[in-house]
C-alpha cells in the first residue's frame, strides 16, 4: 500500500525536515501524486504544511513542470495562508514561476507579494518579498515607486538582516 504524504510529513522535532525528501524523491519518481503532495497545504497541522513548503521548492528545482499547472491554485490557495512558511515559499515560488505566468496570475501573485511586505512581520517573508518584488520590478516604474517606501522603511528594522537586505535593495534600486 502507498504510504499518504501526510502521514510521512508528520511528527518529528518542527524545525527537521522528517520525512521530506522521502516525499520528495516519491513525486519526483511518480509524478502523478503531486497533487497529493500539494493537498497537503491544507493540513491541520502547521509543520505539515512547513515541510510541504519545503517540498514544494525541491519539486520545483527538478521538475518546474509539475507546479505550472498550479500557479492558480499558489495564488488563490496558498497565497491565503496564514502561515510564514508558505508565504515566504511563495514568493521563492513565484520568482520561478513567472516566466510561466499570464499577466493576470503575475499581477495576482505580485498583490500578494506586495501585500506580504507591507503588512507580515516574518523576517524570511520580508526578505524574500523584497528581493522578489525587486527582481520583478525591473523595468516596472510603477512597482518601482511602490518598493521604494517599503524599502525605506523595512531599512530601519530592527533586525539587522531585514535591514541590511532592505538598505542593499534600496541602494541597487535608485542606480
């Protein structure tokens, strides 16, 4: 019988990894349960859904074709989540997923990025929504403008490096 995902994401010390390279080597070599990977996201349990993220982002490095048909899904779904590890895997997501996306699913996860750094207060969301949005604003005067007050005032955070990595955003944005 096959073991459910779920069920070997679970328990553990929160912060290991447990069984997560198992699930993935498993999707990898049947890529047909990735859908049942990415139901995980909707597990009661928190480290469940930590280790998914973590799942989700080794999927993508070896098979980005597997998360392609799901970007609506990262939008709607995920981008919902209340929960720092999905939200800063999103936006690591989303880097890697834009060159796949319409317009409309760029704009969508762009909002959500936008959203995350204006109003979350996770250090590693912060972080990774800022180098996203920055890499996305490229050629994006409008972004462009929106990112610099944010920059600005996450370059005075207290945690040296959400500081620091705003400060050298800040910095590369105004060359």
């Amino acid at each position: 019988m096959t073991e459910a995902f779920e069920t070997m994401l679970t328990g553990g010390h929160p912060n290991s990894l447990g069984r997560t390279i198992d699930v993935v080597e498993t999707v990898l070599a049947n890529p047909d349960r990735f859908s049942e990977l990415y139901d995980c996201y909707r597990s009661e349990d928190e480290v469940v859904r930590l280790r998914v993220s973590n799942a989700m982002r080794r999927v993508e490095i070896e098979r980005h074709d597997l998360l392609v048909p799901f970007i609506d899904r990262f939008i709607e779904e995920i981008g919902a989540l209340d929960q720092p590890s999905a939200q800063w895997t999103l936006a690591k997501l989303f880097e890697a997923l834009e060159p796949d996306m319409s317009a409309a699913q760029k704009s969508a996860a762009q909002a959500i990025m936008q959203r995350n750094l204006a109003e979350h207060d996770d250090w590693i969301v912060l972080q990774n929504s800022m180098i996203a949005l920055f890499d996305w604003s490229e050629g994006d005067a409008e972004l462009r403008a929106w990112l610099k007050p944010q920059l600005e005032h996450h370059s005075k955070d207290k945690r040296k490096s959400v500081a620091k990595r705003a400060t050298m955003l800040l910095d590369a944005l105004r060359d």
